[in-house]
C-alpha cells in the first residue's frame, strides 16, 4: 500500500476516540450528506459487523451522525451532534444488524426529507480513510478524495461516451471511471472522478444529455 502523506499512517486530525471507528464514521456521513444536496428531515443509520457491536463504545453513532450535519472531522461540536440534530430538527435513528458484511467497518445511511430518499453504504477502511459502495442500489468505489460527477442514466449506447466526450473538450481528466446497472438497458451509475473540479456550466451540459436522469457533483 503506497502511503500519499505521513497523516495515511498516524491518522487526521480529528475529535474521537478512533480514526476508523470515529473519524470515519464522520467521513461517511459528510459524504452521504452532500451526496443527498440538502439538509434531511430523517436520517437512519444501520452499523453491521464491527460498527454494530461497538459504535456505542467508540461513539460511531455521534460521529456518524455529526457527518451527516455536516460537522468535519476536527469539529468541536461533534460530541453534541445529538443536541445539534435536535435543534435543526432532524430525526434520527441506530439500528443494530446482524447480517455480516463484506468489511467488519460497514454502514448504511438512508436520508430523507419530503420526497426525495437516498440510500448511502460506506466503509471504514482505517486512518480516517473510507470507500463509499453503494448509492440507491448501485454498486461503486469512491473514496471521496477527488472531485467526482454521479450520473444517474438509461444503459443505453452513446450514453457514455458523449458525457465523457464533454469533458475531454473541457480538459477534464478522468482519474477514474466505472459503470454500475441494474439490468441491461435499465437505470445505471455513471462513476467519474476527475483530477479537476467540474464547472456548473459542464455540469449543465451534463444534465441535457439524452438518458440522464440525475447528476451529482461531489466536491472535495
């Protein structure tokens, strides 16, 4: 494993008890949280395999829950994430499962707020580090380090190749890129991270083309 910076191996900067118990926990929210685009109303948080039998001890359950408020992994209002929450009147929940997992560190997050519901599954990979793995059904790798787009789209021929053609005239650089689908020419996921910040105006472009349905831009 190729290590970027000394902070890969001692761990961030961070309030809690644990870099992959706690300051994950807090990644994870905070993505799922801008992966959604708003402030939920309702936000439930499922812990399996390691998460569920100590999340009370390493206080996953507070800093998970402070990502999803939108509090960074240093914050010192993280331990009164649940007072916090109350007062921007989210409601929450924990649940506890037994179904074991792929990687002993897994949530799910599942948010809310009028019609919109999304469900986000993230990892705990250590040193603060984390991978998202599935969003709403599909299955992805995302680290959340990188600039990166979410296309939601019809699996259809031509699709990819006109959002990625938009970005080669932009000079955006893919880093990374994967497609996720349901069934073959059904609902897929369009995974780009790119190693330069997506305009809104590219964005735009995105959106327009034929068999998009939705597009999220993840910033760092």
């Amino acid at each position: 494993m190729k290590y970027r910076s000394v902070f890969d191996i001692i761990g961030p900067v961070m309030v809690g008890p644990s870099s992959s118990h706690t300051a994950g926990a807090v990644r994870i929210g905070q993505l799922a949280r801008k992966l959604f685009g708003r402030a939920p109303e309702q936000v439930d948080i499922r812990f399996f395999g390691s998460f569920a039998r100590t999340y009370k001890g390493h206080a996953t359950d507070v800093a998970a829950l402070a990502g999803v408020l939108g509090l960074a992994g240093d914050d010192p209002r993280i331990p009164g994430a649940f007072e916090l929450a109350d007062r921007h009147g989210l409601r929450f929940a924990f649940h506890e499962e037994a179904a074991v997992p792929p990687h002993p560190n897994t949530m799910v997050i599942e948010l809310s707020a009028a019609d919109t519901r999304m469900s986000v599954t993230g990892i705990s990979i250590g040193g603060g580090l984390v991978q998202l793995t599935r969003v709403d059904g599909f299955d992805l790798q995302l680290s959340g380090e990188a600039p990166a787009l979410l296309i939601f789209h019809q699996d259809a021929y031509g699709t990819i190749a006109s959002v990625t053609q938009l970005l080669a005239d932009a000079k955006i650089n893919i880093s990374h890129m994967e497609v996720s689908r349901a069934q073959r020419g059904q609902d897929a996921l369009m995974v780009i991270e790119t190693d330069q910040p997506v305009s809104a105006d590219i964005l735009r472009l995105v959106q327009g083309q034929p068999r998009v349905f939705k597009t999220i831009k993840l910033d760092l």
